[in-house]
C-alpha cells in the first residue's frame, strides 16, 4: 500500500480563472502603469514585456541545462535580467515584482472542486506537491494557504528551487530520495499527460489524472474581448425592461471610457479624478466601481464631482465686459440677443435696460457679429454701464472660487488639477483655467472636436475616441444622444452661493430622465459590473478598448434600437448658455406626413442622425435612398 501521495499544483489543487499567460501579463501591466515614466519606449507596452520575459525565462532555462540541471528557471533571475533590459535606469525591483505576481494570482486562482474527493479518499497518507513551476515552494506555500485547502502539506517540491522538473522525471526522484520511499509506495495527482502521468508511471508511480483546463490566450495587442453581457439582461416583459436591456448593450462605451481615465491617471500620477456635472454624476460611477473591485491590481486615484456648467464658469472667467473677452463666446455663437448673452452670464438683464434703451438695443434682437455692431461697441465703451456689470462678473469669480475652496479645498493654487468631462470642446475646462490661473487643469473627454479659441496656457486636453471618422460620422450624429443618456437629471449649475453651487432642473426633463434615462442607466452599470469583473482576470491597455467601442457605437448608430430611439426623441434638457433655450425633440411624424415622400425627404436632410429619425417614423423607405445616395457617393469617390 502506497505510503505518501503527491500533487501537482496548477490546474490540478489550484485553477485559474484565465490563462497562465495572463497572470504574466497582469505583472507587465503593473510595471506599465507604476514605472511608466522610467521604461524605455519600446517597452511601455504590456506585450512587449511579456514577450521579452518569456525569451528570457527561455534563455535560463537553456542555460541551466548547459550547467547539468534541467531546462527550470528562477522568477527572481529572471525579474534581475528584465529590469535591466526594459528599464531606462538601474532599478532592483525583482522582490516588488515577485510580490506583486503573487498577488496576482491570488486575484485569479480558486480551489478545484475536482481534488476535494481525492483528499478525502487519501486523507490517511501523508501529502507533498510536487511542481513544476518558476517560484520557490515559500511562494506556493502563501498561494495554498491563501486558499485555505483542506488538508496538510508535508513538503512542497518546485522545480524552481531545485532546478529539477517532473518532465525529465528527476524531481520525482529527488522528492522520493529525501522522503526514502521507493516508487511503488508514491501515488501521484496531476493534470498534465506527460509529466504528471507517463513520467511518473515510467518511474513507476501510480498516478491519477485530473482535467486540464484550456483556455484561448494570443498575447499580442487587439486581442478580443470574451464577455457575456447576456448573463445580466432582464426577461422584456415591460418597457422599463427593455429600457434597461438597452442600457446593458451601451455598458461598454460608459465602462471603457471610465477605465481609459483612470489608466492615465495612474500612469501620470494623478492623485484625485474631478468629475464634472452633469454626465460626470454617471461617469463617477464607473470610477467608484472599478475602485470596489479594483482590476488594475495597483492603488487607484481618487475621485470627486465638481459642480460646474458653462453657465455657472463663463462669466467668473471673464476678466471684463469686453467685446475682446465675450468673442471666447460669439465665437461660438455668431448671432445673439442680449438678452441670450445676460442669460448666458447667468446675470438680471433688468437693471441694464436703460443702458440697452440709451444705445437703441432691443434685447430679443438676434443681433449677427455682435462684435463689429457699432451699438454693441458703444454699450462696452460706455465706463457707467461696463462698472456695474464688472462688479458683478467680479461677485461671480469671488463665488465660484469660495465654492471650490469650502466644498473640495481647491484653491488657485500651483497644485495641478485633472478633470473629466463628455466634451466636446473643453469650454468649462478653459473657463477654470481663466479663474485658476495658478494651476495646471488637464482635461479627459469621451471626444474632441476642433476648438473655437486659442487655448489657455495652463490646459492640456485628451479624448478617449480619437479616430477622426469616429468622431465625424457616427459620433457626430449621435452627439445629443450619448449627452442625453449620461443625464443624472439633477439640472445644470446656473452659479454659486454660500459656498454652494445652485442646480436649476426643468420638471420635465426630470421625469423624461426618471422614465428613460435612469433604467438604461441602470443596465450600463450592471453591465459594467460584469465587464470590470472580466477585466480583474484579462488585463488589457485602455488602448486596446477603443476598437470595440467604435464597432459599438457604428452599431448603435446604424441599427439602434427602438427604445433608445424612444430615449432619444423623448429629451429635454437645459441649453441655456448661448441660446437662453431647451431643447426638445419634434413629435412624430403624422400618417399624411410620412405619405408625402418629399418631405420626409427634405426632413431627413436636416437631422444629424438619419437612421434615428427613419426608425422613430416608421419609414423603412427611406433607408433605400440613404443606401442609394452611399453607392453613388462611393461611385464618386466622395465617401468610403
């Protein structure tokens, strides 16, 4: 009767959640995000380092085997050797790395049910693990103690501490010749058909096989994602329902951005992420999620909201009432009234009346270049008028400013800020840098389009969806639509007071948000919840995200779904700042408008995303003119 019995560890006391590769992986991406700034440029790319470990892992062992051991390796050689080639400077990090490897197997590993009765069936011999594996027996033991297995082990043999392996047969006997048992006395448990199985049973250990675990794993950039957002969709028996369906499908556009913002923070050191009202209300929650449950496996960064609005910034950034100063704003707004521009500097138009009545200004007029109209130049000479409206663009910057030192310590300090918002051209970005002019303020954004002014000096600006087609097709169509399904519904800021920002909210677009917006939120988030969970096991690079994000929302702009085309034609929400208005979507189409063919297609014309407009009407039709209209255009060589 056999006296001891031993066991493999990996994929057969212990399995991974992914491939062993990824476990690597996992370690190269520490280094990408904690040493970014000290590795060379070749080298700040997960996959290269892991390429370049695997050769040098290889290369150790070929070189022990050239000493007379088998062909095994060391992880601390092999860290020494790493951090000398990927590294700019000299760094002795290989017991950090080891430690933060453990660690990552730890995130990855749980106890296969497949061993707990082959315990129970030898709980009376005496257990050993014998392994072939890069780290010592001491790191083996933390990852079974870890997992807290059911039963006591003797004495773990690894390959990396004797530099002797199962395949060649001679770990076996080297266990077998400090234990002082002959072969007929060992049984043995693994997975792998070779090693744990012919080998030992050629030396003549009985053995017992156990399943191996396949996993598919190509370690280059690009490789595809394997989620399953299905497993979170709920049975569409109401409208809310499907609402939320929908929300599930969009949760990669809100997860991937949430996760690109904060890898860059992490890599650049970024202590605290700003999030800004009102999308940024949603956008944090995909930051407070992957805080949770953290898949980066280093210390993230804080997160907070700032309340702020073009509105609730533009007048505090002005140093004065000056035609100069407000073309940051007509550079945008070509025509405006004054009273849109008193709207826009959330200031009572009424106390300037006879100002505007002094110099002939009706303030519904639109007035175009408000700049080079000869009325308008005379009310910014006019020092009486320009005084009294100076004090109160004075009184603004006092508020706002009170408003960031009490509720978030923030101060125009030199200390750099970072914050995120939708886009889609920075205006509240430079607005804080014209009010902060001590602090360096970066901004991340979901886009970019081109800007109307020169930037301030103290901003810099990224984009998650940087691929130009991108943005001017498929995300320029859409750009209400991706404003309008990050909506909290708590109003925009329209200024400040006490310390405190003051929040205006239409009742309307409250409750379109608590019908439409907050389900499809809903779904976002628990679709995001299983993404991050995916993402704890598979690291990937922000970088590598975009790819899918840009296949989903083409997806979502040609085929959209009939209830975010409903979400869609259902808003309402504040655009005050440059028009003094709401907007709302038209009503639909009546039976004797859709009969007319010349003016639906006239309609069409005017609407920024044409397959919404077709789906919310009913008019199949019209696709057949779009498809036609895209092959005479390809014809032509007008579009791709």
């Amino acid at each position: 009767m056999a006296k001891i019995i031993s066991f493999d560890i990996w994929d057969t006391i212990i399995k991974r959640k992914c491939h062993p590769e990824e476990t690597k992986l996992a370690t190269a991406r520490y280094i990408v995000l904690k040493y970014n700034n000290e590795l060379k440029d070749e080298y700040k790319n997960i996959y290269e380092i892991l390429k370049r470990r695997d050769e040098i892992e290889a290369e150790e062992c070929k070189k022990n085997k050239e000493k007379g051991f088998d062909e095994e390796c060391r992880i601390l050689d092999v860290f020494k050797i790493l951090e000398k080639e990927i590294f700019n400077k000299e760094m002795n990090i290989e017991e950090e790395l080891l430690r933060e490897e453990i660690e990552a197997e730890k995130r990855v590993i749980f106890i296969n049910p497949e061993i707990l009765p082959i315990f129970e069936k030898y709980k009376d011999l005496k257990m050993y693990c014998i392994s072939d594996f890069y780290m010592s027996a001491e790191n083996l033991k933390e990852l079974l103690d870890y997992l807290n297995i059911p039963v006591k082990i003797e004495k773990i043999y690894s390959s990396a501490d004797y530099l002797l392996n199962k395949r060649t047969g001679n770990l076996y006997k080297k266990a077998e010749e400090e234990l002082g048992i002959k072969t007929e006395d060992h049984i043995h448990v693994g997975d792998n058909q070779y090693s744990d199985i012919e080998m030992a049973n050629s030396l003549g250990i009985e053995t017992i096989k156990t399943t191996k675990t396949e996993f598919d794993f190509v370690p280059e950039k690009g490789r595809k994602f394997n989620f399953d957002l299905s497993c979170v969709k709920k049975e569409e028996d109401s409208k809310e329902d499907r609402i939320f369906n929908t929300g599930v499908d969009l949760a990669p556009l809100l997860y991937f951005f949430g996760y690109s913002i904060i890898e860059y923070a992490i890599k650049n050191k970024i202590p605290t992420v700003y999030y800004a009202t009102r999308e940024g209300e949603t956008f944090i929650k995909i930051h407070e999620l992957i805080k949770e449950n953290n898949p980066f496996g280093v210390k993230l960064p804080s997160s907070d909201i700032i309340e702020v609005s073009r509105m609730g910034t533009f007048s505090a950034s002005l140093k004065e009432f000056s035609i100069l100063e407000l073309l940051r704003l007509w550079s945008q707004y070509r025509e405006q009234s004054m009273k849109a521009l008193f709207k826009t500097l959330a200031i009572d138009i009424k106390p300037y009346q006879k100002y505007m009545d002094k110099y002939d200004i009706d303030i519904e007029e639109k007035i175009l270049c408000p700049w080079f109209d000869a009325r308008v130049q005379e009310l910014c000479l006019d020092k009486e008028f320009t005084e009294q409206v100076n004090k109160e663009i004075k009184r603004k910057r006092e508020e706002i400013l009170e408003y960031f030192e009490k509720s978030k310590g923030i101060v125009n300090d030199a200390k750099p800020m970072f914050m995120v918002d939708i886009g889609w051209r920075g205006t509240i970005q430079d607005n804080l840098a014209y009010i902060f002019t001590n602090k360096k303020i970066g901004g991340y954004y979901l886009t970019l389009y081109d800007f109307y002014n020169i930037q301030p000096k103290n901003t810099y600006k990224l984009s998650f969806i940087d691929d130009k087609n991108i943005r001017d097709n498929e995300v320029a169509s859409m750009i209400t639509l991706l404003e309008w399904i990050y909506n909290p519904g708590t109003g925009s800021v329209t200024g400040y007071k006490d310390g405190k920002a003051i929040r205006k909210a239409k009742d309307e677009e409250t409750k379109i948000v608590k019908e439409y917006i907050k389900p499809m939120q809903e779904g976002m988030l628990e679709g995001a919840k299983v993404i991050n969970e995916y993402m704890k096991y598979h690291p990937y690079e922000a970088e590598e995200t975009k790819q899918y994000v840009y296949e989903l929302i083409r997806k979502t702009k040609i085929n959209p779904s009939k209830e975010l085309i409903e979400a869609y034609y259902s808003m309402v929400f504040n655009d005050t700042f440059g028009t003094a208005e709401y907007v709302e979507k038209d009503d639909k189409l009546t039976f004797m408008q859709k009969l007319n063919i010349f003016k639906c297609r006239n309609m069409l014309r005017d609407e920024t995303w044409k397959e919404a407009f077709i789906v919310y009407n009913n008019l199949g039709y019209m696709n057949v003119l779009l498809n036609f209209k895209a092959v005479v255009r390809k014809i032509l060589g007008k579009g791709k």
